[in-house]
C-alpha cells in the first residue's frame, strides 16, 4: 500500500507541476506591449529615473506585466525626436509592476496610474 500511494502522490505532484507551468505560460503569453507617445519632459524623466510612473486613459486595457514602448515625442515640433545632449534613442522599454486604477484616491476614473519597472 505505501507503493501505490507514493507512486499515486508522484503522479500527482507531476500533474500538478505541468497545471503551474501551463499557467504560467499562458500568463506571460497575455502580456502586451503598448507603443506610446510620451512628451519629452516626461520621457526624459523616465529616463533618468526621476519619474517611475505613467498616467494613462485607460483605453488599453493595461495590466501587470505588460511592456510600455514610451517614443519620445516633441510638442513643439509635433514629431518624434532624440535628446539633443547625447543623442539616446527616442525609445525606452518599461514593464507595467502595478496598475492603480481611476475612481479612488483623486485619480479620475477611466484613468490609471502604471508603476514602471526596467
């Protein structure tokens, strides 16, 4: 009888493993990347650390995990630009680590607030 049961408890400790691992796939399979436009004073925040937070409508459907491609845009020029000082790419890649949504805190609803990480 021990036989049986460890070999029923091996199969099942598999089986659950394949279940975690299939989950965690289709988990990173649903995350997205968004191309976003980003005014220069921002992207540049966020380029040097300074700014480590996005307010966004929330037309995207962004959650935890997803990828913001933040193009740096010039307001005046109405195109997009690189920095002057030392020509960085107008690109910068953040991961989405929390999603603050609108409707509490004084954050207008239909807006969120995205905690950005490298």
């Amino acid at each position: 009888m021990g036989v049986v049961s460890t070999q029923f408890w091996a199969m099942a400790m598999t089986t659950t493993s394949r279940a975690v691992c299939a989950n965690r796939i289709s988990m990173n399979a649903m995350a997205r990347e968004h191309d976003l436009k980003c005014w220069d004073v921002y992207w540049d925040a966020i380029s040097n650390g300074e700014k480590t937070f996005e307010v966004r409508r929330d037309d995207r459907g962004f959650q935890k995990g997803d990828t913001l491609i933040l193009k740096r845009w010039d307001r005046e020029r109405n195109n997009f630009t690189r920095t002057i000082s030392d020509n960085r790419p107008y690109e910068l890649r953040r991961r989405i680590k929390y999603v603050l949504t609108g409707g509490q805190f004084g954050i207008e609803p239909g807006y969120v607030v995205l905690g950005l990480g490298r």
